[in-house]
C-alpha cells in the first residue's frame, strides 16, 4: 500500500516529552534545507508491533535520546577520539507509527528513511523492535545498489512465516534478502546464540552465502578477528555499510531491558569497540539501533548502553570524516599526547 510522504509530519517524540538526542538541533525530515549541514539525521521509529515476546521498545527512542548524566546541551566531545560526537547531527523527532498497523507503519518509515538518504544524511533510526529494520535497510537500498550490512544480534531475524504473517521482529532479514535489497552474501550477523532458529532456517541462511557468526566462534577466534573477516566481505564491491545493533547481542546482564533477552552475549565494552570500529573504519551509510524496552530495564543500564552505543558510531563517523581531511587518529594514541597549553598556543 502507497503511503504519501506529505502525510507525514514530525510528530516529535511519540511517548513523552518533545527533547531531541541530548540536545541537537531538531530538523523536519520532509524539509531538507533544515538538515543540509547535517552528516547524520536521528529518526526515531516507536514500533514493537513486530514482538513475539515482551513488548516494550516503543518506548526505546525517548530513553536512548535522554539517558545521559551530562547537560543536554548537543555536544560530545570524545576524549580519546578528538572530535565533537553531535557536530553534524539533527534529530527529526518521532516518526508517527502505530503499533497496532504493521504494514502501515513499515511504509511509513522506508518513505522517511529513504527520503533522509537521498537528500544527502545518514539516517540513524531509534527502534522500536526489530521489524524496523526491514524498512530501515529497504530505505536505504534505495540510494545504493550495493549495501552490506553487518547486524549485531542474538538472533539471527531470518523466520519466514511466523504466527502466521510475513512481517514481524524475526523475519526482518529474510525479507531484506527475499526481495533483493541486500545480498545474502554481504549479510554479516555477529553475536548469535541460544536456540532459535531451527536447522531449515540455518539451511535457508547458507543456501544466501550468509555469514552468521555464533557467540562460539566469537568466543574462539576472539571479536576483533571476526570482525576483520566480515569487515572484507562488508567492502567487498559495495557502496556503503549498514549497521543493526539488535541491543541483545548483550549479555542480559549488560542490557537486561530487552523483549527476548538470551544469556551468554557480548560485554557492553565489547559491543560499543565494535561500534566504534564500524563506524570508523567503514562507510556506514544507515544504522538502526533496536529492542531496548524500558518496562524491562533495571537502573537505566540498557537505556545508558542504547544512549552510548548511538554515541560512540556518531563519535566514529566524525572521526572518519576528520581522518579524511588531516592525520588519521590511531586507537592507541595516549589520551595526553599532544595536548596542553604550551604545545596548543597559537605561534
Ligand atoms: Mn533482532
């Protein structure tokens, strides 16, 4: 079904206060010139019509947006990094969802992402449960022909029909690869584990050429080793990157506010380096980041980790973007070197 962009307006956050990611400027996604100086435009997509568990990720963009114990005042300056996070970043609120209308909603956020893509931003997209990232990808593919995606998640999102509809928050890399958004064989999963899916799902995801990398196999070869790998099929003749953190690729007890929480992931340490790295070393050209449920979570702990993983790919890209124009920073660079008044007065 065609759903006119220009019945669409900001809605501002869905669920609570109109506050935009700790303090950025706000833009209108359907205008522009209100984000022409932006590199990266915040969308949020309250959804979690898709769970087939604990819902709750509907309220996930407003505490990503806000869970942070300094002034939201739109600036982040990254210690190590050198580079202000929220330089070039606009927040365009809520996109009006419901939760209760999944093809709708579906619709509704492809329009707005893809809109956000050909006009020159990133879109970085604040789920909401997984379902959006059928939308969010789709959106984006229809800039460039050629994307990988790396997707960071306990599972792998690849169930076909499941109680009984096409479209929900298991299915939606199944159906990125079944219409020929993204190659199956530039589709790269870290983090997978527990017990589902089952071996016809495992078969259908081999039959893609998928690379699904399981906790196991993380475990063994060690993170920054399978990152290496998928990080060369992500470039393999492609265009750009795009990112999915499902938040529980976690370990529960680093992101206990999750819908299908499943023990035994990554640290919050390791999955924010990854972050980082990704959207450092790579042209990321969207990134969604999903599943954190505030009804779920205990003390803020997923909500802060959802807040710093956002901040830590926008802390990459800006890197990124400073590399290109200067000396390129070095993970390894001490925190001081370089610093301090003497070395910084002007000649
Ligand atoms: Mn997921």
């Amino acid at each position: 079904m065609a759903i006119q962009s220009d019945s669409m307006t900001r809605y501002g956050p869905m669920f609570g206060p109109d506050y935009t990611f700790l303090g950025v400027p706000a833009c209108d996604w359907q205008e522009p010139a209100t984000y022409a100086d932006a590199e990266v435009v915040i969308v949020g997509a309250p959804f979690d019509g898709g769970t087939s568990h604990r819902p709750g990720a509907r309220f996930g963009p407003q505490v990503i947006r806000g869970t942070d114990y300094l002034p939201h005042d739109g600036s982040r300056p990254h210690m190590s990094m050198r580079v202000d996070a929220l330089e070039k970043v606009k927040d365009a609120g809520d996109l009006e969802v419901y939760s209760g209308e999944i093809q709708r909603s579906c619709t509704i956020i492809e329009d707005a992402v893809a809109f956000i893509a050909k006009n020159g931003a990133i879109p970085l997209i604040l789920g909401g449960d997984h379902t959006v990232t059928w939308p969010d990808v789709a959106g984006v593919a229809k800039k460039y022909k050629n994307i990988s995606v790396i997707h960071f998640d306990a599972h792998a999102d690849t169930g076909d029909i499941e109680f009984g509809s096409l479209y929900g928050h298991g299915q939606p890399m199944r159906r990125l690869i079944e219409s020929g958004a993204v190659r199956g064989d530039r589709f790269l999963q870290v983090g997978l584990r527990g017990y589902w899916p089952g071996p016809d799902v495992l078969d259908w995801m081999a039959d893609q050429g998928m690379d699904s990398f399981h906790m196991s196999e993380i475990v063994e070869k060690g993170l920054d080793t399978v990152l290496d790998r998928a990080f060369e099929i992500a470039l393999d003749g492609c265009e750009g990157v795009f990112l999915s953190v499902d938040i529980d690729v976690c370990d529960p007890g680093h992101a206990p506010g999750t819908g299908t929480p499943e023990p035994g992931g990554l640290t919050g340490r390791q999955l924010l380096d990854a972050v980082s790295r990704i959207c450092h070393e790579l042209p990321v050209v969207g990134m969604d980041i999903v599943e954190v449920s505030p009804p779920f979570d205990h003390a803020e702990i997923t909500a802060m980790l959802g807040n710093r993983v956002v901040l830590e790919a926008l802390s990459g890209m800006a890197r990124r973007r400073a590399d290109a124009g200067g000396p390129p920073w070095n993970r390894a660079t001490p925190l001081l070197q370089g610093r301090g008044t003497q070395q910084d007065e002007p000649a």
